[in-house]
C-alpha cells in the first residue's frame, strides 16, 4: 500500500497541517541542528505535492547534505535539487508563523525532554 498524498490545500485556513505531521516517523536526525533540521522540514513541506512522501524525504537528506556537509552526489540528482535556496532565519521563521503545528511540536518535545533529565 502507499501513502496517499494529502489533496487540499491549506493556503486559505487559518492553521495549516504540515504535511510532516502525516509522516510520523519523521524526526530530526541525530547529527541535525535545529536550523538544519528546520531548513529540511521547510523542504519537505514545500515539494510535498511533487513527490511521494518516502521520495520527498530522500530528495531533503540529499538537498541537507549538499547545503550542510558539502556532501557531492552525481549531476542528474543535484539538478533535482539544486535550485532550491537555503532560507535564512527570518525566512524560517515567517514559515514557522504560518506552521503552528510545528513550533507546537517543538514545545511538545523540549517537555519530554525536560521530563527524562
């Protein structure tokens, strides 16, 4: 069975779902700073109608490791994802104005966190 993309759009509601919240194994990767980490949710969030959500996700580790580690991949695939910019921190956090859900779930982590320590 695959993983139906979602079909409406949340331009126009007040709260947006990400589409991340869909995936619930997705996390941050241990090696990931919060910025990094965010910047590659951003990616994720913004190509999420263009992939399949496993493609989407594959496509933002290959982006996050050319951008971050300086990683090198061939041609073919860094053209997939060259185009797309690294934000900076305003930009991220514009983005997250819009994403409540995510800076809800970051509240909700650092409360566990909190918690086992």
């Amino acid at each position: 069975a695959t993983n139906p993309m979602p079909t409406s759009t949340y331009i126009n509601t007040p709260t947006f779902v990400s589409f991340a919240a869909d995936l619930p194994g997705l996390k941050q990767a241990a090696w990931e700073s919060r910025y990094h980490w965010l910047c590659r949710r951003k990616f994720i969030e913004d190509h999420r109608n263009m992939y399949t959500p496993e493609r989407v996700i594959c496509l933002s580790m290959v982006w996050s490791n050319i951008n971050f580690m300086g990683c090198k991949y061939s041609d073919k695939l860094e053209d997939r994802v060259s185009y797309y910019p690294v934000p900076d921190q305003s930009e991220l956090d514009r983005w997250l104005d819009v994403h409540k859900d995510i800076r809800e779930e970051e509240k909700e982590e650092v409360k566990i966190t909190m918690k086992r320590t």
